[in-house]
C-alpha cells in the first residue's frame, strides 16, 4: 500500500490522515512507545519529542522552549541515542508517539508539549 500526504496541507488534517493510514495496516502506534521506553527520557526530551511529533524544525523547538539551537540539537542526539535509533527514524518515531496520545475519538488535538 502506498499512501500519499500533501505536506502543505495543515498540520491536524496530516495527523488525521497519518492515523487513518497506520490503522489500515494495523500498526498500533502506542505498542511503539510504551512507557519503560520512555522513562530513560528527561523532561526536556520529551518535549523535544513531542514537538518533533508535530513537524517543527530545531528552530522552532529552540523558540517554543526558549532553548538555543545548539541545545535542541543536542536533545535530539540524545534521545535517538537513548531510543537506539537514527535521526530520521527519530522523526518516523515522534510521530508515531504524538499519534498513540491522540484522544480516543481519533481528533488530531494534541496535549501541549
């Protein structure tokens, strides 16, 4: 199955139809992140996760945390590091994490990171 997503279509219809797609291939996203996987994170990864979850760019994240750029980076090594994976499997995870806390009615609201 191939699935296609305009990328400039906002960012709650893309969640939306990212959770559409894993649920037709029966992927269960929340079995991806369970919660000892998580617990080796500190506070600040996991906001840094949760933000990469919802396509923001190092910039970004460094602005919403009132962070530098530098140290966004660096949080993101860590926690591909802490997780075993690479960097852009980190973004295919964020994602997948953000969708396994989206409210059981299947809306694409997200609790604040």
């Amino acid at each position: 199955m191939i699935a296609v997503v305009d990328r400039t279509q906002a960012m709650d219809v893309l969640l939306a139809q990212v959770a559409a797609y894993v649920e037709s291939i029966g992927t269960v996203p929340h079995l991806v992140f369970t919660p000892d996987r998580l617990n080796g994170l500190i506070g600040r990864e996991r906001e840094v996760l949760g933000r990469l979850g919802l396509g923001e760019a190092t910039k970004t994240i460094a602005r919403h945390l009132d962070l530098s750029v530098s140290t966004v980076e660096s949080h993101r090594r860590n926690i591909a590091a802490k997780l075993g994976v690479s960097g852009a499997e980190l973004i295919r995870l964020a994602v997948l994490h953000n969708l396994s806390i989206l409210p059981p009615s299947g809306g694409a609201e997200l609790p604040p990171a």
